[in-house]
C-alpha cells in the first residue's frame, strides 16, 4: 500500500545532516565547508566572491540551504 498526498514536503537539510569536509549552502547564501561536527569555514560569500572565513560555531540542528554532493578531488 502507498499512501499519495496532496503535496508533498520537503525536508530542509540541518548542519548535522552534513558529512565533515562536505560543501554546503547556508541559508544567508554562503558557501561552507564543514570541518568539525559543530565548526565550518566559509569558501565563498553569497555573491560567490571566493573567500577565507576562519571556523564558525554551529548548532546540530541549524538549517541550511543545501548540501553539495560530496567532492572526492579538487583540481587546479
């Protein structure tokens, strides 16, 4: 049996939804990488201006935007 509704909801990802060392969006428009289960460093701001913030505190259950999808190499 399945059930079908109306419409459906979409579950907004949490910091702890985010693997250590994954890219995600913050809801303000940043680029972060988490680097520790409650820390993250912003790669870019919200108009995609590359840039170098020092790890920030984050709660668990803070909402994000999104999550990128895991980035196993970076070339340059």
């Amino acid at each position: 049996m399945k059930f079908i509704f109306e419409t459906e909801q979409k579950v907004q990802p949490k910091f702890s939804d985010v693997a250590i060392n994954q890219f995600f969006v913050k809801c303000d428009g940043d680029l972060c990488q988490k680097v520790e289960h409650n820390c993250y460093n912003v790669i870019a701001d919200c108009d995609g201006v590359p840039c170098a913030l020092s790890s920030a505190l984050y709660h668990a259950d803070s909402l994000i935007s999104r999550i990128l999808p895991k980035v196993i190499k970076i070339e340059f």
